[in-house]
C-alpha cells in the first residue's frame, strides 16, 4: 500500500535527479519560461507546485535549486524572473539592489537535525540547544557523552561513536536558520560564530545543498546534521527531538511548526522565527521567500503578469500542497497581505 509518505519520497527522488541533470545557471530571462533560483530548502514544495502550475495553466516555471546565495546573485545579476532565499536580504545589500526587492514568503519550513548512529539504530533522541552548540563547536565529540544520554530515555544506549558534524559547505538559507538558532540559544556561538548564510564552521565535514548533506548522512556512521525537515523524511533518516526555550520536548509536525509564526509579521515580512515564543512551538523555523523586483524597466506588461499570477497562486492555491511535502502553510491573515503586496508588483 501507497503511504503518503511513500508517495512523497517516490516524487522528491524522481524531482532530485531531474534537477541534478539540469544546468545550475540560467543566461538571461526567457519570454516563454519564467526563471527561478535559488534556496534548496523549499525545492520539494517548489518542484510540485511548479509542475501542478504548469498543469493547470500551461505557463513553465525553470526553477535551479542552487542555494540560497546563488538565488540572491542571480536576482542581482538580472539573469531570472525570481530568486528564492530562506535568510532575507540585510538593508546594507538591499540598498545595492537597482530596484526595490519584495520579500514573499511561500511556506515555512523546519530544520531538522538528522543523525546517523549506525545500522539498526532508529531511536528517536533528545537534544538541547545548547548541546547542540556545543557538538557544532566540536566540543562535545562522542555519542555517548553523558550530557546526551542523560537526556534519552533509558531504555536504549548510546554507542561510544565519534560524533561528525555535517554542514553546508555552500552559501545557504538551511544553514542561515540553524545558525541564527544556534546564536539565541547559545551565548558562546553568538559570540565566537555568529549567524549567517555562510560561516567559519570549528569542525566537521561540508557538502553542497540538502541534497548532498543528506547523501553523507546516510554513508557516515557518527554523523550529526541540520536538514530541511522535509529531506530528513524524503530519506528515511531519524530526526531529534529538542527542548524548545519552555523546556518542552518538541518534534517538527505541521502544528509545531505553523505555531512558530504565531506572532506579529512586520510589513516587509523579514523575520526569523527561531526560538519561537510560544510554548508548543518547535525551535528552528523559517519562512522561505520568493524574491522579485518591485518594478523593473526592462520587464515587459507579460512578464510582469505572468509573474504575478504565478506569485498569486503560489501564496493562495498552491498552500493546499505543504503538509503533504513537510512544510506548513502560511497564516490567512498574511496571505491577505502578501496577494496585496503582489499586486503593487509592475
């Protein structure tokens, strides 16, 4: 019998390999194609939704999910319709821009943090942010440090396993939310590390995109990562559960996660949702945004149309298709303003 998530793991792998067969830049925007870049971390949602789109409306959309970084450059660069990123744009870049940016977010997402303690072991364990910090900072080094073990249950043990971190070695929006966590909740991290796209990791191994992240994962006994929650499952690997700032244990669902934006939105929609306030909230949250020009000169009336139907759909029609991928709709109240923001887009 076909379970959802089967279902779901049969078309992610189908859409991964059509993506890694594809190129990882677009020259110049198509009249007939809208062209998209950028963040990996709602790639699943974008590959379905673009393909549904297509289906209904007959009108292409080329997305390359090459990083949040890449999706941000190539906006800048004018070589797309759209880029996509899951860390927004800073006012100090923003101001770079040629014209106003609007940030449009399409769903939100949870970072999960996935391991691999060797075959058989598919025990779900307990992690705080803090340890968590503290494992990234090469600091905690084996599995069965007794910080960790006394935080899972009793009944199984923890092996005596060195622990190997596993980040992402291009610019990116996963690792923008993680780290972004990782500096609330960790004054040492803040302080030493800090938050961004890209960092300076102490310790452990790299890998480009989810994708590749997720590849190491499965291959390296003592491997410990942060993964869009939707590759963890696509994957079959085993996801923590963590204390949120309310000492709650809290795994990602679509609840936990949709309950991290429950809070006031500002007007241009760039936040973070990391660390929610609300108890029952998982801790690592983020929006993922589409990224378009405001109004742009060399974009002609159909383009600008044709992009926004498409923007129209994605934050109205298109939310039906997030849990069933992993992610959570958006909140009624902002997709109100967001189908009002795509409006002043000429």
């Amino acid at each position: 019998m076909f379970t959802i998530k089967k279902i779901a793991i049969a078309v992610f792998s189908f859409l991964m390999l059509t993506a890694c067969t594809g190129t990882q830049s677009n020259q110049g925007v198509s009249k007939d194609v809208l062209m998209g870049a950028g963040a990996s971390f709602p790639f699943p949602f974008y590959s379905k939704i673009f393909e549904i789109y297509q289906e209904k409306t007959g009108s292409k959309v080329n997305y390359q999910a090459i990083g949040s970084g890449g999706g941000i450059r190539q906006l800048f660069n004018n070589t797309v319709d759209f880029g996509a990123t899951d860390s927004f744009i800073l006012d100090k870049k923003l101001a770079t821009f040629s014209y106003p940016v609007l940030h449009i977010p399409t769903c939100m997402g949870a970072v999960s943090l996935s391991y691999n303690l060797g075959p058989g072991f598919d025990n779900i364990i307990v992690l705080t942010g803090e340890i968590i910090s503290d494992i990234f900072l090469g600091k905690i080094k084996y599995w069965d440090d007794s910080r960790i073990t006394s935080l899972s249950p009793q009944n199984f043990d923890l092996p005596h396993l060195k622990i190997t971190p596993v980040y992402r070695s291009d610019g990116s929006g996963t690792t923008a939310i993680f780290t972004d966590y990782l500096s609330k909740v960790s004054s040492e991290w803040k302080s030493s590390i800090g938050s961004a796209k890209s960092i300076a990791w102490p310790v452990g191994v790299g890998a480009k995109g989810n994708a590749g992240v997720a590849g190491i994962l499965k291959q390296l006994p003592g491997s410990i990562s942060y993964l869009n929650h939707s590759y963890s499952i696509s994957n079959d690997l085993p996801i923590a559960a963590l204390f949120n700032r309310f000492g709650k244990i809290v795994s990602p669902t679509s609840e936990s996660i949709t309950l991290a934006a429950s809070l006031d939105v500002p007007i241009d929609t760039r936040m973070m949702l990391t660390d929610s306030s609300h108890p029952n909230a998982y801790p690592i949250v983020g929006f993922t945004w589409l990224l378009v020009y405001q109004y742009h000169p060399d974009r002609t009336a159909e383009q600008t149309e044709d992009l926004k139907n498409l923007l129209l759909w994605v934050v109205n029609d298109a939310q039906v298709y997030a849990e069933d991928l992993f992610y959570s709709s958006l909140p009624q109240n902002l997709i109100v303003r967001l189908t009002s923001m795509i409006e002043t887009i000429k």
